[in-house]
C-alpha cells in the first residue's frame, strides 16, 4: 500500500500520522459496522457455555463450516476469472455496440440471488447441490470483481505497456508483469465482497439444498427460537471473514498503490478478427443470458401458467417507489460516511487505519437476520423514537453494504495525488475543505461506484427490511416474499420483475462508470 | 464524464420525488398507536391476513396496523425487543413460536370466553394464546410416477428400500418437528429415533420449507414429500387443481401421521386493556374469521362442530394424537434427537 513513486508532503507515506480531525470522523463509522459485532458478542457469551458447546463444538458445525469454505473457494475463483475476462473484453476489445456490454455486464446486480435460484429451479427441477449453486452464486457476484477490474484497466497507463514492448516483453508476460500487478487490488476488493457475499447468503442454498453456516444459523432460531445458539455460529461467520479480509490485505500488499499520471495515456481498443469479436460477443451474451434473461423469462412464464388475476398496480407502484427512495437514501448516507474512513485508509496507511477498516469490513459477512436482530436491539436502546422508521432502516442498510462503499472510495481516493490538497492549503483552505473541494471531487467517479454499489444491493435486501421497514410500507423485496412465502410465485413475478428493473437503473449507472471509455 | 453525471443527477432527482409520494404516513415510533386502533405483527403473510383484516376494520371501525414477516423471525424480533414492542398482537404461523413467546414472560392471559371456543386440544393450556385454524399432515405424492394406493398413510414404510431417496422432508419446519414430537410421544423415544435414523440412512431429501417441497413434487423432482395440507389447497387455488402433479394422502386416523398443527395468536403482556386488540383477538374465533380462514386458506376451523375445507375430510375423523404443540421442553427434546441423528 506504500507510494514510493509519490514526492508527498505530508500524506501517503506509511507511518506519515494521520490528522486528529480525520480519526475522529473515521472512527466512529467502523464503531456503526461493529454494532452486529458487539450484538453477537452480548448474544452469543452472555448465557454461559452450555449453548455454545452444543451448537459450536459438535462435528455438524465443523461440516457446515467446510461446505461454507468450499462454497466460497468456488465462487471466488469463478467471479475473478469470469470478472477479469469480462473487464478486459469490454474495455481492451473493439465490439460492435460498444455501449451494450458494459451495461449488460453490471446487470446480474439487479437479480437478486434467491430470484435466480426460483428461476433455475422453475426450469430445471430437478438440480441441487454445489454445482448449480455456484454457479448461480458467481454468476450473481461477478459484477463485483468485473466493475472494479474494468475502472482499473481503462485508467491505466498506456506508456507503461510500450516500455514493457520496448523491452522485449511479449503479450502474455506484459500481462502477467504489468497488467496483473495494476488490476490486482481492484480484483482483490470484488473477490472480497464476492466472498464476503456467499458467506451470508442464505437464500439460495437454501434452495438449491446445499446447506451451509447460514441454514444452521437459520436453524437455531427455527428449532428453538435460541438466539444464543444463533449467535454462536454466527461468531464462525465472523472468523471466517476475519480470514477473507486478511487475505484481500495480502493481496493489495507488495502491489504498489499506483496513482494515476493525469497525462496518461489511456489504452486504445484492440481490434480483433472477426470470428474472434463474434467469439467474445457470443460468451458476454451467454453470460447476460444466463444470469438476467432466465431469471426473467422463467418468472414471466409462471405468470403466464398462473390462474390468478391482474397485478396490482398501485401496489407495484408504491413499492417500487419506496424502494428506490430507500435505496437512493441509503446510498447517500452510505456514501458520505464511508468517505473519511476511506480517506484515512487512502493516504494514511497503517497500523490505525488497518485495524479501523478490517473491522468495518467484518460485519459484512454476517446473514441478515443477525444484522437486523442487532439493530432492533441497537435501535430501541438508543433511539427508540425511531424504531421502525425509514430513517433507521436506511442506517441498517448503512451498516450491512458499508464496506461495498468503503472498497470502490477507497482505490478512487488513492488514484488522487495527496500532494494536491496541500496545494489547495497554500491557497487558504482548511483541511477539511481542502479534502472536499480537491481530494473527493476528483475522486468522485469512484465514490459513486460505491454508492451506486450500495443503492442496488440495498434494494434487494429482505431480512433486515422485513424487521426494521416502517408499519404498512412495503419494498418490492418484501412484496415478493410475501407471495412466495405462501408458493404463489405467479402473483410473485411481476413484483421479481420490477425489482430487476428499479435495481437495473444504478447497475447501468455503474456500468456507465466503469466501462466505457473517456469521451 | 459531464453526460453521465447529468444521468445521474435526473435519475437521483426522479427517485427523491417518487420516493416522497410513496413515502407511508402510518407508522409512528414504538407503542404510539392512536386510539381505536392496535399494532398486529403477522407471522402469516399479507395475502393470507391482509384481505381478513379489511374485514374487521370495516365491520368495526379499528384500525390495525400490521406489520408482516416470517413466524420465526417475528418471534426473535419480539424477544429482543421484549417490553418495548410496539406490537399488540402476535399471529403466528405454528404453536412452538408462541409457546417460546410465551415463555420468555411477554404475553398476557386471555379471557375464558375467547379460548373457551376453541376445542381444548388446540389451544394453549394456560391460556396464553388461541389456536386459530389446524392443519393436517399429508404424504403429497407425485401422481405421474404413483398411484393412490402406492403411497402409504403413514410414515413408517418410507424406510423401507423401495422409498430410497424419494422423500422429502423439511427438517428446520415447525410442523415437521411437531411431527416428530408427535411421533415421540405415540411411538416412544426409542422408535422415533430408530425411524429418523433410518430415514436418513434411506437417503431423504431435506427441503428447506413445505411449499419447496410441493413445488419439487409438482416438477416431478421428488416422488413423495411430507407436508401440510393447505400448501396444496395454496397451489391449486393459483395453478388450477386439475393442472397438478401432485395429488395429497392423508394421514391414517389416530396415527402420529394424522397429526393436526395450529396457527394461533396471543395478546402481548402489558397490552391487557387494549380494547381493540381484545376485540380483534375475539373476532379471530368468531363466525365470520373462521368461514374466511375454511374457505379462503383452506385451513381447519378449530371450533368444535365447524366443517372443514372443502375435498379435505372432517378434523373429527383425523383424530389426530393429542399433544401440546407450544410446549417447548418436548420441543427441545425434539430438536435435541434431530440433532442427534444428524438432520438439524
């Protein structure tokens, strides 16, 4: 994380103090992410060690715990080799409809994971297990890896591939000792959140019966309503992502944060022979196909086959509305308070910042009931005014996609030169304003990533929105489980449909942002 | 970089103004429900409830503000927020989440009248909630592979060889665990863990609820499944009854496979005075409730002398084994021999 390549006045350089007024922005953000993490620890110690020994220690829990770990092993793996070759496809190829792909790259957000799986399993009934799991799971999480990838690739510098050419390097060593060094903390951070994802996604194992930590977290709560139990095993799921996030850390480790030359030259587009351009068009569709155009048309069809009668429009409408306000909401507020954690971890790298942002990171892997269980449990004992009110389910959503924000904020503050706030100080600006007006303002496009990121993931999202959604208001993801819930998937489809296409607006905004190349 | 922020800028201004004339008016902070009205938490799902609580507020004039989710997470929720919860009423989708309720002390006794009308068998004992509607046990089955009298109506054959990895079971489902409370208390211990073992030396499919067990036997992916009977009367009402693969057995009358589960609600502690909740509450076991929950969800009425749904047979003839569904050290015991043979 080092940037021996910068001459920085003060910021940047690692063990470089970082200013008083920042820490005490930064701080208080990783305590809201570690609110689930003080729940579990009440929850899971206070009962004394009977509930932990009788959920935690039996070998059911060490063969969930494995299942986990392979599941995630999978997923991981496929999002970074299907999210690279997406990332380089559609910004180093020359494709017709150059427009198209980036957008159709971005749009496996808006499905939720527990939609797919409906649809895959409305088609082929017979699947379950690992297999079509994961492939669901990393056709779901590849956005992650792809748009990171891709922001990386179209902002790196041209001039250092022809030095590499000059020097003898052919195409695959200039890939794998330029390319790779510079897309690898952008392809770290997506893995993490990919992972960090599959953790604590219980729908669809759930569905495609492969169980998992989440379905015995689910299941201490079902069997014996053991919220102690509960706890326990979620306290595996936090071990697990202290693993994940170390791993990312080593990952970002000896790859230098580069910042990005503002005379660089971008790369251009590489033209390729026909087949192959037919080739690499064919593999995107496939992939847009199988995880957008099946969910959908499988949804339609049940609609389709169903005896019931017209949807409800007003119903979709409100719903549709409130989630985008929701989303819109929690984007904003996600957005503004990750920034000085993402600022710190940015310029002033160590000890301090570390520890502050694998903390933040932490709670991300933990399934949605235990997040929303700790904010009922937060919410009334701080604020019980606001219990059950939009403005305390846009702070759980805060506190459970943080880290999506955190991430994309991060690598765009980086790429910023930290030697140009203390210019703008020369001219007579505060810090604090001096951060604003130069530093965030150019690294604005990642910002917005990050925010876009946490719009679409926050309007899928259902447990934590079913506990904490105000009295008679409905989201299209809590409309969709209340017919599903029940097995009336046909009257479920129009609301699954809407949902792909409100969360389909910040996946094109994202792709906007991440794909194309610089008018 | 300037097209797209403008993009951007029309899309956020856009869902600021949808969001504002959807934004919900009702909805207040905890426990501030205005006069003749109460806070419902639903563990049933608005399409079921929702068309039965326009009911009661037009024939009374209360307002309910509901509040829907799944039983189980309902019944966590209210736990952790214990004497803080704006709610007044808990509905809930099976005995064992209001007998956990119950038990952790935050819900209040009923008045005689409204649990006396409920058969005593389906009701609480302590009268800390009423039974609502039952639900009988059935082997669905998938009628292009099976013939009727293929399939047993009862559970013990399905370990033998020939039902090897055709059934399915949904082991975390309060209603299977019922089940298997049921079993324990008819058959004794011994038998119920012989039978559970085998079942799962004889390759069962565990599911994750009863309605992803019907839809696997309605596509053909599972032959027979172990469910409640309403989620077929669910899948008929919306898919066409003749359109359907799977076809329902009963249970043998007397035999823990006749077993009828419950749906209940319960007032919670401290909301005794609540006139409209208590009128809601009474309203739930009156003639017009029950008629909804016997022809709209398909569900027993648990009145003695009620008919049942229609193509089901009568709640009298079922004689289901008589076991108290809420009472939670036999649900624990049921947990602890699932876990022991390893299907939780």
């Amino acid at each position: 994380m080092s940037n021996p390549s910068v001459e920085s006045p003060a910021a940047g350089r690692p063990g470089t103090r970082p200013p008083a007024w920042l820490v005490a922005l930064a701080a208080p953000v990783t305590a809201i992410c570690a609110i689930p993490l003080v729940y579990l620890a009440v929850r899971a110690f206070s009962g004394g060690p009977a509930a932990l020994e009788r959920w935690l220690f039996r070998s059911r829990t060490l063969e969930l715990t494995g299942r986990t770990l392979l599941l995630t092993a999978v997923v991981v793996v496929g999002c970074l080799l299907l999210g690279t070759a997406t990332a380089w496809a559609i910004t180093r190829i020359s494709l017709p409809a150059s427009r198209l792909w980036p957008v159709l790259a971005a749009l496996p957000l808006a499905v939720p994971s527990y939609v797919s799986a409906f649809a895959w399993l409305a088609t082929w009934p017979a699947i379950n297990g690992l297999a079509p799991l994961a492939l669901i799971m990393i056709l779901a999480c590849t956005p992650y890896v792809t748009l990171p990838v891709a922001a990386a690739l179209r902002m790196s510098d041209a001039r250092i591939d022809d030095v590499a050419r000059l020097l003898g390097a052919g195409r695959r060593r200039l890939f794998t000792t330029v390319t790779l060094p510079h897309i690898a903390p952008a392809a770290a951070v997506g893995g993490l959140l990919a992972a960090l994802y599959t953790i604590a996604d219980f729908g669809a194992p759930a569905m495609l019966r492969y169980q998992v930590l989440t379905y015995a977290i689910r299941a201490s709560y079902l069997v014996s309503f053991d919220r102690q139990a509960a706890a326990a095993l979620a306290v595996v799921l936090v071990l697990i992502a202290v693993v994940l996030t170390m791993a990312e850390r080593q990952a970002r480790r000896g790859v230098a944060g580069r910042q990005v030359a503002v005379r660089a030259r971008r790369p251009g587009l590489r033209r390729v022979s026909r087949p192959q351009t037919a080739l690499v068009a064919a593999g995107l569709s496939l992939v847009a196909a199988a995880s957008v155009a099946l969910p959908l048309v499988a949804l339609l069809r049940r609609l389709w086959l169903g005896t019931g009668s017209d949807p409800d429009w007003g119903r979709l409408l409100a719903s549709s509305a409130s989630t985008l306000g929701l989303g819109v909401g929690a984007a904003l507020v996600t957005a503004v308070l990750a920034l000085p954690l993402a600022a710190l971890v940015a310029h002033y790298p160590g000890r301090l910042a570390g520890a502050l942002e694998g903390v933040a990171y932490l709670g991300h892997g933990l399934p949605g009931i235990v997040v929303g269980l700790s904010l009922v449990f937060f919410t009334l004992a701080v604020t019980p005014a606001l219990y059950q009110t939009a403005l305390a389910l846009i702070f759980a959503y805060t506190v459970l996609f943080l880290p999506k924000s955190l991430g994309a904020s991060r690598s765009a503050l980086q790429a910023v030169s930290p030697g140009l706030a203390p210019v703008a100080r020369t001219l007579g600006r505060s810090r604090p304003v001096a951060f604003v007006s130069v530093t965030a303002r150019l690294a604005w496009p990642g910002i917005a990533a990050g925010a876009l990121l946490v719009m679409v993931t926050a309007m899928k999202e259902l447990p934590a929105t079913l506990m904490l959604r105000p009295i008679g208001s409905n989201t299209l993801a809590t409309e969709l489980w209340d017919r599903t819930a029940v097995a009336r998937y046909g009257a479920a489809a129009p609301y699954a449909v809407a949902l792909v296409v409100v969360a389909a607006l910040p996946a094109w905004l994202l792709s906007d942002r991440s794909g194309r190349a610089e008018p | 970089m300037i097209i797209s922020r403008r993009r951007l800028a029309v899309v956020a201004a856009a869902a600021l103004l949808l969001a504002g004339c959807g934004e919900p008016s009702a909805g207040g902070p905890g426990g501030s429900a205005p006069p003749n009205s109460f806070v419902l938490y639903s563990g049933r799902s608005e399409e079921l409830i929702g068309p039965l609580v326009k009911q009661f507020t037009e024939e009374t004039g209360i307002e309910v503000q509901a509040r829907y989710g799944s039983t189980t997470e309902m019944a966590a929720q209210l736990m952790e927020e214990g004497t803080r919860s704006p709610a007044q009423v808990f509905l809930s989708q099976d005995a064992g989440a209001l007998g956990a309720v119950a038990d952790a002390g935050l819900l209040s006794t009923l008045p005689a009248e409204v649990t006396g009308k409920v058969d005593p068998r389906y009701t609480s004992t302590d009268g800390s909630w009423v039974g609502l509607t039952g639900r009988a046990r059935v082997i669905v089955y998938d009628s292009q592979e099976l013939r009727s009298n293929q399939v047993p109506d009862e559970v013990g054959p399905l370990i033998e060889p020939e039902w090897k990895g055709r059934v399915g079971i949904a082991p975390t489902n309060a209603s299977f665990q019922a089940f298997v409370t049921a079993l324990r208390l008819t058959e004794g211990e011994a038998a119920a863990e012989q039978w559970l073992t085998a079942l799962k030396a004889n390759a069962v499919q565990t599911y994750e609820g009863n309605g992803d067990i019907l839809e696997a036997v309605n596509t053909g992916a599972l032959d027979v499944g172990l469910v409640n009977h309403y989620y077929w009367f669910e899948a008929a009402a919306e898919q066409g009854a003749g359109r359907l693969r799977a076809q329902m057995k009963f249970g043998k009358p007397g035999s823990a496979s006749a077993l009828v589960n419950v749906t209940g609600a319960g007032i919670l502690r401290g909301q005794e005075q609540n006139a409209a909740a208590q009128r809601f509450v009474a309203w739930l076991v009156g003639e017009q409730a029950q008629r909804y929950f016997v022809t709209e969800t398909y569900e027993y009425s648990l009145i003695p002398g009620a008919t049942g749904p229609e193509g089901a047979p009568a709640l009298a003839d079922l004689r289901g084994p008589d076991i108290d569904l809420s009472d939670l050290a036999s649900l624990e015991q049921t947990v602890a021999l699932l876990q022991k043979v390893g299907l939780v």
